[in-house]
C-alpha cells in the first residue's frame, strides 16, 4: 500500500509541474487579433495584456468612430483568439493526464 501511495504522490507533483509550466506557456504566449482585413492588429498574451496596437496610416483618414469601431472590433477578435487558445491548450494537457471523462479541472 505505501509503494503505491508514494507512486500516486509522484504523478501528483508531476501533474502539478506540468500544470504550472503550461499556465506558463500560456500566458506567455503572444496572440494576434486584426479588423478591417489587417488594417488595425492587436497582439495580446494569454494573460490578456496587450502588448502592441498596430493601426495603417490610411485608417486615420477615416472618421473617429471608424478608427473606434476597428480598435474594438480588433481586440475582441484576440479576446476570443487568446480565449480558445488557452483552451486547447489546457485540453492538450488534460488528454495527457488520462483523466476521467467528464472531469473538469478549476479553471
């Protein structure tokens, strides 16, 4: 019984390693969400911290409103990048854990 509880404490910690390091390699990771065929761009990382704006010159020859609407409309598109990536990301690690179907992890 000790030999397999020690086993089970040992895929425990490997477990919780290898959350951590993917927690990490998600919010690290750089997302690029654009509007207006690429005309505005946002680069977000998988903690949600924009990182850079890109707006093309020619769009600053448009109305104010337009350069809002392709700003938002650019950042809600890396949202939901950023958003299914760390979802399939988290999806990766759970296949490699031979979970139970069903089980949800608390994130």
């Amino acid at each position: 019984m000790k030999g397999k509880l020690s086993e089970l404490m040992e895929q425990a910690q490997k477990m919780q390693s290898e959350m951590q390091r993917a927690q990490q390699e998600m919010a690290d990771a750089e997302v690029r969400g654009e509007a207006g065929a690429g005309l505005v761009s946002v680069i977000m990382t998988g903690r949600h911290d924009v990182k850079r704006v890109s707006i093309d010159d020619s769009v600053f020859s448009e109305d104010k409103e337009v350069l809002e609407d392709l700003l938002a409309a650019a950042v809600n598109d890396v949202v939901r990048k950023v958003e299914a990536h760390n979802r399939d990301a988290m999806s990766e690690l759970a296949a490699g854990m031979n979970l139970p179907a069903g089980f949800k992890m608390p994130f």
